[in-house]
C-alpha cells in the first residue's frame, strides 16, 4: 500500500513539474509586442529591423506619442541597434524653486523644434550657486 502510495505521489509531482515548465511557453503563432520607445518617422523600420517580419505603429493618444512593435514571438533576428549620438546645448539659467527638469525638457523643446528625443535637466555649475538648463537630443 505504501509502494502504491509513493507511486501516484511521483506521478502527481511529475505532472505539476510538467505543468509548471510549460505555462511559460508561447504559442507559435502568437504576437508579442515591444515599447520602442518615443515615436518618430521610422518606428515601423525599426520594428522591422529589429523582429523581422514585425509591424510598427504609434500611439498618438500619448504624449509623446510612443512606438510598439507587434511581431511573432521569439528571440529578436535583427542586429541591435546602433547607438544614437546625443547632442547637448545650453538654454540659460534656471533655478529649482521656478524650473526644475520638467520645465527645462519645456524650454528645450521649445528651443529646438524638429528634435528627436528633447529631454532637459537643470544642472548646477559646479563651484557656484547658479543652475543651467541643459537639453540633450538626438543630433
């Protein structure tokens, strides 16, 4: 009886294992989707380049509007891709108490309409109790 006993025990264990090892498991066919990051005129080349056969598409119902890649679920085919080069620029003073970050990112993509990827800080100049607005883009 206990032989019997310690026979269905395995058995139920090896089927909640089993179970548990494939409740990661995606179907083939199924679509996965990956955040690409703020939308610009290339989110459905991206997509492509780094899925394979994938479709882009932005949101335009957020601000910024942001990239999605829906593709066929599996390791990414394309090479990675290549680093952006930032540029940065000053846009004068700034103070924590009347501009912190957020309005600097204001500022900045005011100054630099067009720009990809516009995000502000203001920075503190080392050895002074003056702050700069900087903005950092994709060049």
């Amino acid at each position: 009886m206990a032989k019997h006993f310690s026979c269905i025990f395995a058995l139920i264990f090896v089927f909640l294992l089993i179970q548990e090892n494939m409740t990661g498991m995606v179907k083939a066919d199924a679509i996965c989707q990956k955040g690409l990051g703020e939308c610009k005129n290339d989110c459905d080349a991206r997509c492509t380049q780094l899925y394979g056969p994938g479709t882009g598409k932005c949101d335009y119902t957020l601000k910024p509007p942001l990239c999605t890649c829906y593709y066929k679920c599996g390791p990414p085919s394309g090479p990675p891709l290549p680093p952006v080069a930032k540029c940065h620029e000053n846009d004068g003073e700034c103070s924590l108490q009347s501009c912190n970050d957020d309005c600097c990112t204001t500022r900045c993509k005011a100054k630099l309409p067009g720009k990809l990827e516009v995000v502000g800080s203001c920075q503190q100049i080392i050895g002074t109790p003056q702050r700069l607005c900087l903005c950092d883009f994709d060049c």
